[in-house]
C-alpha cells in the first residue's frame, strides 16, 4: 500500500536547506534530503502528493523541485486540506503556526491518520495540549520532530537507561547547546527528557536576549526567542542544569549524566560518548553495549528523517507506537516557558503552570 503525504510550509525544513545547517549554495535552489520531503522519499510506501504554502514564489521552487503538479501545489493550506484524501501531513511552519496548521489538519476533510510536526510543538503551552488534545479525539498520531529521537543510537540509549538501568536512579546532570531556546534548545532539552522519562517540576531561569538568527537567517520579523538557561527540578528528583547562552559557532553539544548507578558522558560536537559504571564506590569506564562510536551529523542527524519517515510509515501500519508524542515534547517547551517566566519574574517557577501562565507565548521560526 502506498500511503498519501502534504506538506504545509515548503521552506528549508520541509526540504529547501537550512542555513547553519546545509551547503549555502543549495538552500532554497535544489532538494535536500534531510528533510520532511527527504524522508518521504526514501521510504518507497509513502508518496508526497501535495504542498502548500502562502507564498506563491516559494512553493513553486519547492513543488517544481520535489516534482509536485502544479495542480497540487496549493497556495494556503486550508485549499489542500479541502481538496485532498492524505494519511499523514507535515507542518513545517514556523514554531507559532504550529497550532493552528495542527488543529486544521486534523479536524480537515483530509483527515490524516498522522501528523508529523516541527520541532518545538507549538509556542505556548496551551497551545501544545490543546494540539494533543485535538489529535486525541480525533484519532491521529502527532508526531514531534525533535529529531534525535529518531537516530538509532538514542533509541538504544534510551533502552539501556531504561531497560538495563545502567545508571541507576538519575541524581544529577548538565547540559550545553547553542542559543537560541525554542529554535535550538528544544533539541536538547528534548533529549534530556527522552532520557530521563520526567518532567519538570520546579524551574529557575536566566534569559540573555541574545539571537544570533536574526542576522544569520536574514530575517526581519521580531521574535522572542532568545538565548538562555537554568536549572530544573525534575519530578524524578534529579537536578538539572542547562546552558544555551552559547553562540553556534563556539558550541558543543554535551549532556553529562550522573546516576547512582553510573556516570554518561554525551558530547555530540565532539563525538563522544563515554559511561562509567558505580563498582564498589568506584567508576569504572566501559563500553556502551550495542552503540558503536558516538553521535555524529553525517552518521545519525542526516538519516533521522528517513527514521522519522519510516517510523510514519510503521505507525500507519499499526505496527509501532508513536515514541515522540506531542505530551513529551510539551515537557521540553514548558521548561523553556518556565525559563522565561523566572527570569522576568526573579523568582522560581512550578510545574505544571498555573493557567493563565500556560498562555505566554514565546515566537519563534
């Protein structure tokens, strides 16, 4: 069986490239693979039919260069969610749009079993639950685009914590990432709460109003989105630290765990990953069973969207279960929310907000 897709949005994450991210020469000039419509095309049972988007030039580019009919290339995305029959629609909006394309499409005449969004899931976080909240009613699966979710060395670390439990109970850990929060940061908070299987419950923050996007995306809308980071309570009783104060360029991905078990060392720049196992009082360094090497962009990042793909895929078989639900990345934006609101505020944030709370929006793309 071959499964329908839409895009809505057909800019850099949909498939034209991103700047930081790919050859600058081919953004917006030529097909990408790392990329929703990348994804699609490398599974052989799902086929892009349809995209949309509100500007006419850009989705043009996109449809002709990913030989989408002209007849399909939809100028707004009610007109595609009116004309077509699609099993799963990508939203590749920016990060504030994500509610409303999210909610159009699952209550549309299309009425796609899957919806695969971006990454972070909305820009408040009412507007995230009541994304999950729709999906649920409707019966569609809303799947989050944090992206290392979908590499198959997470997965498996993942399984170790989890399953093998080799860092015991999570006592302690601390993470860096580049700035800015929801555009860069979501990824690694994401992973942390991928990993630790919590949510936060009390956070502090620290908001720098720094945003080096604006100058290197050559955009000239005002957003929110800023550099920043904290420290977090998870409910689990580990303590968190978070630091995305650091421009691109200078950054390093790391997370360092500390457990009553075991210590893991992650630093994803720098490809490598090291654990420690707790032996009578001492750690002990050795090999992560079943990961070969460390976290790399050419290895893991660049195949997580034919992952992400395939996984669509296994989800419209009924073969699978969703493992980057919309409740999970809704763990990640409340942090981020909660940074904000402490450092405005000066004081320490609890979560789950308090509703009015729930309401504040931090814009994005």
């Amino acid at each position: 069986m071959t499964y329908r897709a839409g895009i809505i949005g057909t800019g850099g994450i949909a498939g034209m490239g991103i700047l930081g991210m790919h050859d600058e020469e081919a953004i917006g000039t030529e097909k990408i693979d790392a990329s929703h419509a990348g994804g699609y095309a490398s599974t052989d049972e799902i086929e892009l039919v349809a995209v949309a988007d509100i500007d006419e030039e850009t989705l043009t580019t996109f449809g002709d260069a990913w030989e989408i009919p002209s007849d399909r290339q939809y100028l707004g995305h009610e007109s595609m969610l009116a004309e077509e029959d699609l099993d799963v629609v990508s939203v590749c909006t920016p990060s504030f749009l994500h509610h409303r394309h999210t909610i159009d499409a699952a209550q549309s005449a299309a009425a796609p079993d899957v919806i695969w969004c971006e990454k972070p899931i909305a820009s408040c976080v009412s507007a995230a639950e009541e994304m999950v909240a729709v999906c649920e009613e409707t019966g569609t699966e809303l799947v989050v685009n944090h992206s290392f979710r979908f590499t198959d060395k997470l997965q498996r670390l993942h399984d170790l914590v989890h399953g093998q439990n080799v860092l015991g109970d999570v006592v302690s850990v601390s993470t860096q990432y580049r700035m800015e929060l929801m555009r860069n940061a979501t990824h690694v908070l994401d992973t942390l709460v991928y990993l630790l299987d919590a949510r936060p419950k009390q956070v502090g923050g620290y908001i720098t109003g720094e945003n080096e996007a604006v100058e290197s995306l050559d955009v000239g809308q005002n957003v929110v989105d800023t550099a920043g980071g904290g420290h977090i309570v998870m409910d689990d009783g580990s303590f968190v630290t978070v630091d995305c104060t650091i421009p691109r360029d200078i950054s390093s991905m790391t997370l360092h765990f500390i457990g009553t078990g075991g210590k893991l060392y992650m630093n994803n720049d720098d490809g490598e990953w090291r654990y420690w196992s707790l032996e009578d009082g001492e750690h002990v360094e050795q090999s992560l069973p079943g990961i070969d090497g460390a976290w790399t962009w050419d290895d893991d990042y660049k195949r997580s969207f034919a992952n992400a793909a395939t996984h669509v895929r296994d989800l419209l078989n009924g073969e699978d279960e969703n493992y980057s639900p919309g409740v999970e990345a809704t763990r990640s934006l409340e942090i981020i929310v909660g940074f904000y609101l402490s450092h405005y505020t000066s004081s320490t944030v609890n979560v789950p907000l308090a509703q009015p709370l729930r309401e504040i929006s931090i814009t994005s793309w």
